[in-house]
C-alpha cells in the first residue's frame, strides 16, 4: 500500500452522500472509504445510483447532503464553522484535475490526436509546459499500447483503442484516483480485453482505482473491495471471495444469481 501524502488515512471518504435529481432519491446516505493502492469495484443493477456516486466524487454533480474527501481534501467546498461553501469553478478544476475520469463513451475531443487529447489537460488544468507533458504523454501512450498512434485522430481508433487514449489522457494528471464509469461498456465484446488488461496493469503498479462495472468476473480478478448497490444504497461490500461466494444479504443474493 502506497502512504498519502498527507495526514489522512483514506485516499477516498465518502459520508452520509445524499442526492437527488428533482423527486427522485438517486443516493440516499452513501459511506464510502478506500485506502490508497486499493482497487474498489461498484456492482449493482442499472439505476441503483453507481455512476451518480463516481461523479459526485469529482463534483460533476452537487451532493444535497454529506462530504466527500479526496487525499484529505474536502472536495468541492471548503468548510467555514459549521457551513459548507461551494468552492469557485477554478478551485473545483484544480480538485478534479487530481482525480482522474474515465468515461464510458470515451469524451475525447475528435478535433485532436491521440497524443494531442493526452497533453491538453495538463497543460491547460495544471499550467504544466507542453514540452515536459509531451514526453509524458508518449510515454504513457506507449504504456496503454498506443505509441504508434500517437498522431491519428479518434475517428481512425477503434473503440478499445479511444478507450486506452482515454486511460493515457486521465494517467497524465498523475491523479491521487482513477475512477472509472463502466468502462468497457461501449465497447464491441472483442475489444473488451485490451482495455480490462490496461486497467489490471494499473491495479498491479498501485493505482487507487474506483471502477463500476457490469463485469463481475473482472471484478473478482482484480479488486481489494467489492461494493453491492442497489436503489441507491450500498448494501453490503466486502472481499470478492466473501462478496461473490458467500453475500449475506438477499439483495446481494438476487442479483449474484442473475449475473453470475
């Protein structure tokens, strides 16, 4: 386990998450804690408020209630006696450019190369020279498989292929977490391996990760912790062996046998 910088225990805390888009209760009292180094996979059945979670970790949607710290850091506010602010939109990009996003649609800019999509938010999020990121940038590109790709823009990659130019764009940031929203979702089911083998290469070098995800056999192969949500609760969690093999609750029982 990699040590935080700073003096927290948690890479990730999530408490008492609440939020809702008009009447409906997407989250409804979330707790969340992941260490650093861990890999946290989110299972549940569409519509039980996963994906809602991961981007109220980078404030992409304002929490109605609760906190969520990242390295320590209060994300999105900052505290002033018992009140919450929201923070100021440059505050909230400098936070979000310490989390990395990968999204299931990919959302590179098709106006840009591969290796151009790599640099664009270093650069612009962290004032780093486009010069030093450049380097980076090839390099991680040639980390996720992609070194020969590195000028063709997202129109001639294949989905698997934008999908690692995503992973490459989010390693760039050197972010505290990588989150990633069903990854391999979009993808054509041949080219599902290649992005799966990026993210367990991630997971072996130390990378705390959160990851929703449909595939549970992944699940199993790679995370430290398994979360069950489900209408907008977490349910139960534990290690694959205990989540998967032997769950306890029948939520979790119920959904394992329609997915296993």
């Amino acid at each position: 386990m990699t040590a935080l910088p700073k003096n927290s225990e948690y890479a990730v805390e999530v408490r008492g998450i609440e939020k809702s888009f008009g009447t409906l209760e997407v989250l409804k009292g979330v707790d969340l804690l992941v260490r650093p180094g861990e890999v946290t996979v989110i299972i549940g059945p569409s519509g039980s408020g996963k994906s809602t979670l991961l981007r109220v970790l980078n404030h992409l949607e304002k929490v109605d209630k609760g906190t969520v710290r990242i390295d320590g850091e209060l994300v999105g506010y900052r505290r002033k006696g018992n009140k919450l602010h929201e923070l100021s939109n440059k505050e909230i990009l400098r936070q979000r450019s310490q989390i990395g996003f990968v999204f299931q649609n990919f959302n590179l800019f098709p106006h840009l190369t591969a290796l151009e999509n790599v640099v664009e938010a270093p650069v612009s999020a962290q004032n780093r020279t486009r010069s030093e990121v450049e380097i980076e940038a090839k390099a991680l590109l040639g980390r996720v498989g992609l070194a020969e790709k590195e000028h063709d823009y997202p129109r001639r990659l294949s989905g698997g292929q934008q999908q690692r130019v995503a992973i490459a764009r989010a390693l760039a940031l050197r972010p505290k977490v990588i989150l990633f929203d069903e990854p391999t979702s979009a993808l054509d089911p041949e080219l599902v391996g290649e992005v799966l083998e990026v993210i367990r290469v991630l997971a072996r070098d130390g990378a705390t990760l959160v990851i929703v995800t449909h595939e549970v056999g992944f699940a199993r192969e790679i995370a430290d912790n398994i979360v069950f949500m489900d209408d907008g609760l977490i349910i139960e969690q534990g290690s694959p062996a205990a989540l998967l093999d032997n769950p306890k609750q029948e939520r979790t029982k119920a959904f394992l046998a329609r997915v296993l």
